[in-house]
C-alpha cells in the first residue's frame, strides 16, 4: 500500500535533477545519471600546480587546494548551487560532497586530512537562511572520507556584505579580520579540509585559511564544489 502511494506521488510531483530539472528515474538521486558524467569535472585534486591552488600562491600557505566543478553562469553547475543555497535544496551539497569525497580519497594531494571545517555564515544570515550550505558539502565530504566535520571550527566576528558584485580588491578588505579559530585545542595540530560552495578570488578563504593557521601545528587545504 505505501509503495502504491509513493508511486503515485511521483507520477504528480516526480523528484528532478537538480542539474536538469529532468525527471530522475529509479535509483538516481539529485543528479541524473547523464548529469553525474556530463557536468564538467576539473580534476583538479591530481594536478598540485591546479589554477585553484595558484590563487592562493604568494597570499596563505595553503598545502593544496581543488574544486570539483567549473561553474559557468546559466549552466547546470550554476543550477546545483542554487538550489543548495536559495531553494533549500541541503541534499544536494550532502551528495556533491560524497561524490567528491570518493574521488579526494584517491589523490596523494589530500592524504591524511583529518578535519573537515566550513566556511562559516553570519548568525544573523544562518537564521534567515536556516542553514549553512557550506556545511553540507562538508557533511557529505566527511562522510565519504570517513573523518569528522566541525561546523564551529570557525566563527564569523561580523557581518559582511555580499561578495557578489566586488572587485578583487574590495573583496579581500570586506573579509579582513573577519573570521577566528572557534576552539583552538580542537584544531591544534590538525589537517583541516577547509571547505566552501565557490571559488572566485579566494579572498574569503584566504581570510578563514589564515584564521585556522593561527593555531599552532595547523595545516590547511582547500576544496569547493565550484570554481569560476
């Protein structure tokens, strides 16, 4: 009886990709199985000279850093992070990370992580959101790497307006001192997987990285679903 019903339900309000917004069929879940193969990789996690981790050169001394897609305005990558962000769409970073997760865990790049931490949101903007998308990339990569995730190892000290619009320069003073370690004995003397849904100048993760590389013995890498 339950299972009639479950087919009905999806006969009126079907399950889509989020990528395609094309029906998923039996056994897909958030992205198509077309989706999952066609959606432009950057493969970045092999490549220790990767234009992600070039962004950081010369600004944080970050061990390596890597993106899992390329993001191009109007195209599915840009739909996925969409819906994570402004449709409450959470399921999608958990399985983006999973699925990137599997793949991190066969690259020399980012052995030995033994942390998964977020880029954090204001408090003021989490309540109005309701969650972090952030943390669930960082769910679903903690997951498939089998270590654990602290969404209060950084702390956001103030409000900061959104980096959309910036230019480069504006973008790294908007985020100076803005974010602290949330409890330095937990982080000292960790691998941290610093994580956030894009990169664009890095400025924010250049300023979260320095946080956490303030507590002794830290090392920091970096990984976004996206990278424009």
């Amino acid at each position: 009886m339950l299972s009639w019903l479950y087919d009905l339900c999806w006969l009126v309000f079907p399950e889509v990709c989020m990528a395609c917004n094309k029906a998923l069929n039996t056994g897909e879940k958030c992205i198509c199985t077309s989706c999952r193969f066609r959606l432009p990789k950057t493969n970045y996690h092999h490549d220790h000279e990767n234009p992600v981790v070039k962004q950081f050169w010369g600004k944080v001394p970050v061990h390596s850093a890597a993106a899992y897609y390329h993001f191009s305005k109007g195209e599915k990558v840009q739909r996925l992070i969409h819906a994570l962000k402004y449709k409450g769409k959470q399921e999608v970073g958990i399985f983006v990370g999973e699925l990137y997760g599997q793949e991190l865990k066969s690259s020399h790049l980012f052995e030995g992580i033994s942390l998964v931490v977020p880029v954090p949101l204001h408090p003021a903007k989490l309540r109005t959101r309701g969650y972090n998308q952030s943390d669930c990339f960082a769910e679903g990569l903690s997951i498939a790497m089998e270590i654990p995730f602290d969404p209060n190892g950084l702390k956001r000290l103030k409000k900061t307006e959104t980096q959309t619009r910036k230019h480069r320069f504006d973008r790294y003073r908007n985020v100076d001192q803005v974010f602290t370690a949330g409890d330095p004995d937990k982080l000292s003397g960790k691998k941290i997987l610093l994580v956030d849904d894009v990169v664009t100048t890095g400025s924010t993760l250049i300023a979260c990285a320095e946080a956490l590389l303030e507590v002794p013995g830290t090392q920091v890498s970096i990984v976004a679903i996206a990278c424009a």
